[in-house]
C-alpha cells in the first residue's frame, strides 16, 4: 500500500471484497510459481470529498494473449478453450467484477503476455472519511521510541520491495540491497540496528557475519532471518546469531514485531515504555485534567501502538501496559476513566484482571467501565467477557469510529 492512500474511506466494502476474491482467486488459479501480489495506490480523484484508489492484482502465472483480453471482461467467455478443462471455472467472474467496477465510477483493464503473467488494473472511486482526523490522510506515524534502522538483505526483488516499503512507513530509516558485497558495504556505511536477512543473497558467506558479530561482541545487527515460505525446512544451524525468525510472506505486523522482537534481544529496546514510567509521563503533562487518561492493556506491540496512536490524536492521556497484572496495578491508582483490556495477555489474561479490578472495587462504590479487545467477537467470547465484570467488547483491529463510539457510550460528557 503506497503511503498517500487514505487510511479510512467509506465505500462498499462488499464489492470490494468480491473484486478482490475474483482477481486474486483468477491469479492463484493461473500461476503455478512464481508470485501473486496486491499493491494499492491513490490516483487523482474528481472531488475533494472523494478518493480514487488504483488496484493491481500482479501474478507471473499463464498470461493472456493479446486478442483474448478484451473479450474475458464479457460473460461466458474465457480465454481459452482448452484452459477450461486444465483449470474449471465460469468464465462470469470478470464480467460481474467489470459490471461492479463500472458501478464504483471505475474501469478494469488487464496487461498481460503469455508465459510472462497478468496485471490487473482497476480504480474505484470511493468517499473520503469526514472524520477530521482522518482527513490529515496520514499514515499512523511512527512510534516515537521506535527509532530503529533497519536493513533489508534479500535477492527476491517482490520481498525487497514490500519490506522496504512497509518498514518506511514506520520506521525512520530502511534501506534495501540486493546482493552480499552491498549488504557488507552499507553495514560499513551505517551501523544498522537490524538486518533482515535472506541467506540465499549472492555472494552471501555466513562465516563473513558470523565473524563481523564476534568482532561486535555480538551487537548490531540483529539479525532477523527470513524465510521463504518455499525454502526448506530450517535446520537451524548457522555460525551466526539469529534474533528472529520472519517467516515470509509477512504481514506489517509480523515484520514490525521480529523487528522488535530482534531489538530487544539486542537490547535496543524500542517499544514504548509501559506501566508506572508512562504514569509519570502522562502526570507531568501540563493542563491535563486528572482524568481523560485511559488504560489499555494488550500484549501485542502493535495493537498498543495503533490504539495508542488513535487515541492521543484525540488528545486522550493513555497508559500502555502488557499484561493483566499490570493492569490491576494501575487500575488500583483511580487515575483513568476507562479501561480496554485486550482478553488474551500472557501473566494474566484480560478476563482474570478484570475480576481481579471487580473485586478491589467492591464496596467502594466505584466502577470503572472495562472493555474487552476481543479478536474473535463470538457470542460465546462476549459471555466470558460479561461474566468477568467487563461493560463491553470491541473486535481488533480496533477501527477507528468503533472506538469512539464506545468513548461516547461510557464518557459521554467529553
Ligand atoms: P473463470 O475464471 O471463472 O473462468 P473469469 O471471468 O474470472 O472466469 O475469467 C475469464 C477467463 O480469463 C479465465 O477463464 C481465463 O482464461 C482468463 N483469466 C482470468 N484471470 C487470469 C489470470 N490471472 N491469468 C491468466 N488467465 C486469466
């Protein structure tokens, strides 16, 4: 996803959906190696309420010759014939995703030659969310601890991209190279605090690293190793130090959480500091009220970061913590309004801290709302939820409005 593609629109997200399933099944179907990616990208839109997103479904599947790629986008005709029998299907799918991209004020079009793949383009044009925040349409910045620099070692062109793509949108300096000699040249240029690291890079020799972190007394670069989800097996033994595993493909948050997962092994540290150093924080900061200070507990670095992020864009004070027992700690101080408390956290779980904060208020009059960060809203999770004395539940990831219209439910006067 390119970084000037909003973060919110309002559009259908049912269509949407069906195109994607239909472009993205088409290319799973028609490569037999090779990749399937999805890339995003903002175009220019008509209004200024409105955004033009541009997809493109690659694959280096089959391909398409020239004279049938008009005629796939009509119903009940395919390409060919004879790839009918090899690979089933309707010959519909296109022809509804056309008709329903038309209907989103878009076009489709395919680029493609046989033997080489096939890319789908199409665009839509959806509502800019009104939400003032959001119009600022900028990614969630970075967190500020997260001054990490990271570099990406791998040959496969696709997983240079992504990862650096990614990474930059989080962290402060990423830089990609493509073969051994580059990888130890920009370690020389820079001392990077992570490696990503494909093994299978030209020119790659493990001795090289495993000598270069005995001469560093182990320090930087720690190393997250990827690992192709086509390579075999792992047998694990290697001259250098791994930090990480980073099975590919990865998602942000998997990449981000061997990122950190690397760094604090290091001891470079980067997650933002939780429990009482956040408290002290949040008290030294001028004209907050006492309250307007909300806890959330969740392990996950990345579920903290994000709700952490939405919130304090709407000038709430928040306290991170990453387990349950810290936050009993915390609520036991009365110094927030509201609690989110994801219900899987290691130590103790959400469900256990929120009887264990139920019961410290008994007799005292005060209840503070708790609400569940559930990743599966299903009726049965709800339950536990009520059962544990917790007020309600919010699906992760959390999204945006969903979380204010909670605030609203519970703190209604802010
Ligand atoms: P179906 O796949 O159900 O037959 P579609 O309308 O989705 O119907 O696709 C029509 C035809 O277009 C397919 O049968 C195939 O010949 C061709 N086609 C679609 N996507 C691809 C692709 N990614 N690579 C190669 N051929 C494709």
């Amino acid at each position: 996803m390119q970084r000037d593609v909003p973060a919110l629109v309002d559009g259908d997200a049912g269509r949407l959906r069906q195109i994607l399933f239909n472009l993205i099944g088409n290319a799973i179907k028609f490569t037999a190696q090779g990749e399937v990616l999805v890339e995003v990208a903002s175009g220019r839109a008509p209004s200024p309420e409105e955004a033009l997103l541009h997809f493109a479904v690659h694959d280096t599947g089959i391909g398409i010759a020239k004279e049938h790629q008009e005629s796939i986008f009509h119903a009940f005709i395919q390409a060919d014939g004879s790839a009918t029998r090899t690979y089933g299907g309707t010959g519909l799918g296109l022809a509804i995703a056309s008709e329903l991209i038309s209907m989103m004020g878009g076009h489709i079009d395919v680029e493609s030659a046989p033997g080489e793949g096939s890319t789908f383009h199409f665009t839509i044009i959806v509502k800019r969310q009104s939400r003032q925040s959001v119009e600022e349409e900028q990614p969630l910045p970075a967190p500020a601890t997260s001054q990490l620099s990271v570099l990406v070692a791998s040959a496969n062109s696709v997983s240079r991209r992504l990862l650096g793509d990614t990474l930059r949108e989080w962290l402060p300096l990423v830089e990609t190279v493509n073969n051994a000699q580059a990888m130890l040249e920009a370690l020389r240029r820079h001392p990077y605090d992570v490696l990503l690291l494909d093994e299978q890079l030209e020119g790659f020799d493990a001795a090289t690293l495993a000598t270069r972190q005995a001469a560093d007394g182990g320090g930087p670069p720690a190393v997250v190793l990827l690992l192709p989800h086509d390579r075999e097996t792992d047998n694990g033994d290697r001259p250098f130090a791994v930090a990480a595993p980073l099975p590919l493909p990865a998602s942000p948050a998997d990449m981000l959480a061997a990122i950190h997962a690397a760094a604090d092994k290091a001891g470079k540290t980067a997650v933002p500091p939780a429990g009482p150093a956040d408290r002290e924080a949040a008290a030294g900061q001028a004209g907050v009220p006492q309250k307007r200070r909300i806890l959330v507990a969740e392990d996950d670095y990345i579920n903290r970061v994000l709700i952490t992020t939405i919130l304090e864009r709407e000038k709430w004070v928040v306290t991170a913590v990453e387990n349950g027992r810290l936050a009993v700690d915390e609520a036991e101080t009365d110094a927030y309004e509201l609690i989110l408390m994801d219900v899987q956290m290691p130590e103790m779980d959400g469900f256990a801290a929120a009887a264990a904060i139920r019961a410290k208020e008994k007799g005292t009059g005060r209840h503070i709302p708790i609400v569940a960060l559930t990743a599966h809203a299903m009726k049965a999770d709800r339950e536990r939820c009520l059962a544990a004395g917790m007020d309600d539940y919010i699906s992760k990831p959390v999204e945006y409005d969903a979380l204010f219209a909670l605030l609203e439910k519970f703190l209604p006067k802010h």
